[in-house]
C-alpha cells in the first residue's frame, strides 16, 4: 500500500491563485522548465530575472512534491568536517568548499527576498 502524505502545511488553508494551465499567448518561449519544486522554481527565477521568457511546467500542483513536504530547514554545511575538506583537496579547494557551504542559507534566503 502506497503512504499516504497529507497536503503540506503552507498550503493550510489554500489561499494560492489559481495557476495558468496553458502556454504563453504567443507560442514562444526562452525556457520551459518542467517540475515545480524548489529547483524549478528557483531556475524559472533566475533565467526570468535574467530577462528569459519561462514557463514551468508540473504533472501536480506546485510543490505539491518532496519540496513542498520538507521540513524547511535551512542548514548550511557539508558532510565533513572544514578540517577534513582542507587536507583532502589542499588549502585553496578546502577552503573554497568550507566557504561556498557557508553561503548557502544566505543564497537561499536572498531568492526569498
């Protein structure tokens, strides 16, 4: 038997729009992004403030999948330890690593914004 998954909380009680479900009027497109989950979404953003024409396109609802059931958490970090990373891949891609892990809870809360 399949589990059963409850509708994520953010969508308690639905108060989003409803969505366009056809193509844009012309025809024409830059990108069509196909699943509407966190990177979806995130994509279809960033190559639309790039100035791309997007459509994204999703079998359910909009994080209806695994993005919206997460607990939604944002933890920087990386499975090894700074130290680990430094001696494995030398002091220059170490650090590099240690740092890129560092920014990305701020990455992610500056597409929020």
């Amino acid at each position: 038997m399949p589990a059963a998954f409850s509708d994520p909380i953010w969508q308690k009680p639905p108060t989003a729009p409803a969505l366009q479900s056809e193509l844009s009027s012309d025809g024409t497109l830059d990108a069509v992004i196909v699943g509407g989950g966190i990177m979806g979404l995130s994509t279809a953003l960033h190559a639309a403030r790039a100035g791309l024409s997007v459509q994204v396109l999703d079998a359910g609802a909009i994080g209806q999948g695994a993005s919206g059931l997460n607990g939604g958490q944002v933890i920087p970090g990386l499975k090894y330890d700074p130290e680990w990373l430094i001696e494995h891949f030398g002091k220059e891609r170490g650090e590099a690593l240690v740092d890129f892990a560092a920014s990305t809870a701020d990455a992610v809360f500056d597409v929020i914004r």
